[in-house]
C-alpha cells in the first residue's frame, strides 16, 4: 500500500470517529500515534519517539511536551497534542515555549485532524507565530500530501524542508489573503484597486460605493478564468471526438462518443450534470487525453469514468435542485460525499480529482 493510499485510510478513519473521541488520550492512541506511523516513524521505540519529553521552560523544571521525534539522541520535531474536539487556536503558545528550550527546527500542534506546523523562519531558535503549513487530514489534498511526504522518516532532510518552509509559509498566506479579498474586500484592498483606476477623491463614501463594484468584479474575473479553461477543454474535447466520428465510419464497433447512458426513458441528463462533466475535463485535460473521460448517467447518479469502463470510476455527481455533491473514491464501493453549493464548486476538489483520475494512468504505465 502507497503513501498515499495510507493517508487516506487514516483519514476516513478520523472523519469516522472524530465524534466518539472523548479524551486526549483517545485522541493519542487512535489519530496521532498512526499519522506518525504512515511518516515512517516507530512510535514504539524510544530512542526515535519519545512521547513526554522533557522540556525545561526558565526556572520551570520538569515541562513536557507531548512527543519528541529524535535523530541521532538530539530533538528535531516536537509535538503537542490536544482532544480532537477543542481548537488548537488557544494552545500555539505551549509549543513557542517548549521550542526555545530544545533543538528541535520544526514544532508540530494536533488535535489528531488538524495538523499545524511550525519553524523558526522569523527568528533563530524562536517558533514563529504563524504555521508554515497547515492541513486537515479530513479534507487533505493532493498538495498536502506531496508536503506531507518531506516529513517521511525515509525522505526527512531538515534543511531542504526548512528551505521550502518560507516559501510555502507566504505562499499560503497570499492564498488567503487572496481568499479573504474575494470573499470580502477590505477598505485597505479596495482603496489600493481604486488607486490605479479611479482620479478622483478617495473619501470612505467612495470607498463604500465601489466595494461591491471591485468585489464583482473580482468573482468575475475568476469565473471568466474558469470558463476560459473549460472552453480550452471542451475545444480539444471536440476536436478528439471528430476523430473519433470519423472513425466510426469504417469502423461500427466503436462506441459513437465519450458518452454512455442507460434507458433513456428513465434517465435524464440535465444541463447541469453536463456543465459539471465539461468542468471535471476541465480539470483534468493536462492529466489525461480529454478521449479517455466518459459519462454515464444513471438513476442514482451521474458518473465519471475512465476509458469507458464503469469500474474504473473517477467520480460521481449528484445534481439535484435540493442538493447538488460530489463523490470521490475513498477505498470503499461507495466513496465518499463531499457537498457543493454550485456546480462550480466541482473547482474546489480539482486535487482530488486528479489525483483519482492518476490511479488509472499510472496503472497504465505499469501494465
């Protein structure tokens, strides 16, 4: 079983139980213990995982922190743990502490589902205040885990992660900067998008009266981005399926188009499973030949797949006027549903998808 393969069973396995969970022991036991055993680590062995090391604060004796992950007798990760049920908000202060006091370069805060790492890129031998990487096992990413990978005890380098630590740490912060913009601008944001296109005066009524103009417009320019690469897709689409229609013509064996259905008399495709189908090519046009993505449309759902056959599944949509979600495999029949307020919010799960939609190329180049 791959890395990868692993993660995803740990984190079915939390999204599970998170809500049986009443201690942090349990907490301990169930999440934490197994996350650092996917990374390679021997949780049992002492001498490479220490759980309750000492961490001496000033004239504090006897401070322990939860785990200390060791190279060569010398501390290189600490961790402190908390119930999965509380918010890791208020506890970043107990690990600033236990970090001046040790050697260790990276600190790593848990409550078994969210995970926040921590370095000293503003200040020598002092944590900083803000993580470095941030990521919820529940709801990981194909990002997440390509990160998670350089904490693997078979591929830790502590300098080459510390070098892609700063990057990654203004990286995410101009995502969510980025975020918080388009969801809702501030007053700083909106004065300095006026300040390169608007001459006159800008009084706080000004301010006021663009903010829902600069605030549109942004959503549309991100959504006219979108559209931009689903009509890339759909062209390539086309121009595949005109090959294919030529085709067809010596050749009746052929499937007519990337498209399979059931009964037509009980099924009914709608405009907005299709927009989702043109959207998951969208997403997926770099990662595989957009000939090799098929729909079928079935009572119970709207299903994606892979060289046309029905067990090699990418995802399925369900798209109705009261709930619209997605289902992405998880290792079992079923998968797992995620919700989507529009159908554009298919963009949101784009890592997953591809990641999906790999398992099947990469099984290609093996065969």
């Amino acid at each position: 079983m791959d890395f990868v393969d692993q993660v995803k069973i740990l984190s079915k396995r939390v999204d599970t139980l998170k809500n049986q969970i009443q201690t942090e022991e349990a907490t301990k036991t169930s999440f934490i213990m197994p996350f650092f055993q996917l990374l390679g680590y021997d949780v049992f062995n002492p001498l490479e995982f220490v759980p309750e090391y000492t961490a001496d604060v000033g004239i504090k004796k006897g401070e322990k922190v939860d785990y200390a992950i060791l190279n060569d007798g010398e501390p290189v990760i600490l961790v402190e743990a908390k119930w999965c049920g509380e918010s890791l908000d208020k506890h970043g202060g107990q690990l600033f502490r236990y970090f001046g006091t040790t050697k260790a370069k990276f600190g790593i805060l848990t409550n078994g589902f969210e995970y926040r790492f921590f370095t000293d890129l503003d200040e020598q031998n002092k944590m900083d205040q803000k993580p470095f990487f941030v990521f919820d096992i529940t709801q990981i990413k194909e990002q997440d885990i390509t990160e998670l990978k350089k904490f693997h005890k078979a591929s830790f380098d502590i300098d080459a992660v510390f070098s892609a630590a700063e990057d990654l740490k203004y990286s995410n912060q101009v995502k969510q900067l980025l975020k918080k913009q388009l969801e809702e601008p501030d007053d700083e944001f909106i004065n300095y998008v006026l300040s390169e296109v608007y001459c006159g005066r800008k009084t706080q009524n000004i301010i006021d009266k663009f903010k829902p103009v600069i605030k549109k417009s942004l959503n549309q320019f991100v959504n006219d981005l979108m559209n931009d690469r689903i009509t890339a897709a759909l062209n390539k689409s086309n121009t595949v399926e005109n090959t294919v229609n030529e085709d067809i013509s010596t050749n009746t064996e052929l499937e007519p188009s990337n498209i399979i259905t059931e009964d037509s008399s009980k099924i009914i495709t709608t405009q907005e499973e299709l927009d989702g189908f043109a959207i998951i090519k969208a997403i997926l046009y770099k990662t595989i030949p957009v000939n090799k993505i098929y729909y079928r449309d079935t009572v119970s759902y709207f299903g994606i797949l892979y060289d046309n056959k029905n067990y090699k599944w990418i995802c399925r949509l369900k798209v109705e006027k009261a709930i619209k979600y997605i289902i992405l495999p998880d290792g079992t029949n079923n998968g797992k549903k995620y919700p989507l307020a529009t159908i554009n919010s298919i963009f949101d799960y784009a890592d997953e998808i591809i990641e999906s939609a790999k398992r099947f190329v990469e099984d290609e180049i093996i065969d």
